[in-house]
C-alpha cells in the first residue's frame, strides 16, 4: 500500500504540472508560420507596389489635333512610355472611312497634294510626333480644317505592359479600356 500511496500522490501533482506546461515546440511552429505569412504578404504588396512603379514609367498619352502652322494633323505622344497603336477609325458625319482617299471623296473635296504618315499598327514613342496627315497648300488645309466638326477619330492604343486607352475626338482625354476592341475591316482606318 505504500507504493500505491507513493504512485497516487506525485504522479497527481506531476499530471497537472505537465497539463499546465508551455509546448514550445508547437509555439515555435506557429510563431514561425505566422511570421512566414507576414513575409507573404509584404512580399505581394512589394511586388504590387513595383508594378504600379513600372507601369508609371511605361505610360503613354497620346493626344490628337490640327496644327494650323505646319498645315497638319498631328499626334503626340505626351507620356513616358511608348503607344502600340492597335486600331485607328475616322469616319465623316458617322460613315467609316476606309482611307484619306476616301475622306477627301466623301467631302467632295478634289484630292489635295499631301504628305501622310502611317498610324494603324504603329509605335509612337514618348516624346514623339506623327505628322498624320500634311497638306503642301495652306488653302488645302484651311478646307480641310472647316470639316473638323464632322470628322470623328478613335485611336485604340496600349502600353508594353497591355494597359489600353481610347482617344477619341468627340471626348476630352481618353478612356481606359481592358483592351482594344476588335474593329471589323469595313471600320479600320487604313493609312
């Protein structure tokens, strides 16, 4: 009986003493996943906050209009990255225009001398101009300008990251877009 006396006595204290006790091994395992997922996280909103450095620095703004000194109609690139242009469309009093050709016809205006650069499917870099379309005649020009009120142009452009916009002569400034829409053949612009 002794030894019943003796296993029931220490044994009961050291139970709840082992009941009581701190796991460190188990506290270490979720201090370290804990810290693991912190690092997680800091690491995605680094890599968050980089792409929007980056995207900062590949931006393109492109902006359209007439210049009445050099008898043209020009587009700038104002941003800092380059503009891939994915799709031009002009079209006169709502009706698409397949080319100047067919600008100049479709005003009823004799085909002036004039010199044009390709937008569809270009690259404009930052900084960039493209003499669109320049007239040799300051007379060609002032009757082309009188048109401006009809003539409607959409320029679908995208950074290298594929971040699109859409310039548009009837809007002021652009609109973001997911990306360029398709354009139907019968509608594309083709300088």
């Amino acid at each position: 009986m002794p030894e019943q006396q003796r296993d029931e006595n220490p044994s009961a204290p050291m139970v709840k003493r082992l009941g009581r006790q701190i796991r460190w091994d188990a506290a270490a395992a979720i201090i370290a996943s804990l810290v693991g997922l912190l690092a997680l996280v800091v690491a995605g909103y680094t890599a968050y906050i980089q792409r929007q450095q980056v995207r900062a620095q590949v931006w393109p703004y492109l902006l359209g209009g007439f210049s009445g000194g050099n008898k043209e109609l020009i587009w700038i690139n104002k941003g800092v990255g380059p503009a891939i242009i994915r799709n031009v469309e002009v079209s006169i009093d709502g009706k698409p225009q397949a080319n100047w050709t067919a600008v100049f016809q479709t005003l009823h205006i004799a085909p002036p001398k004039f010199f044009q650069s390709t937008l569809n499917d270009n690259v404009i870099s930052a900084g960039e101009k493209v003499d669109w379309l320049q007239f040799r005649d300051k007379a060609d020009y002032d009757q082309f300008k009188l048109i401006e009120p009809r003539l409607h142009v959409k320029v679908c452009y995208c950074s290298t990251l594929g971040d699109c916009w859409i310039a548009d002569s009837a809007v002021s400034g652009r609109t973001a877009v997911g990306t360029c829409p398709r354009v139907p053949a019968s509608r594309q612009f083709n300088d």
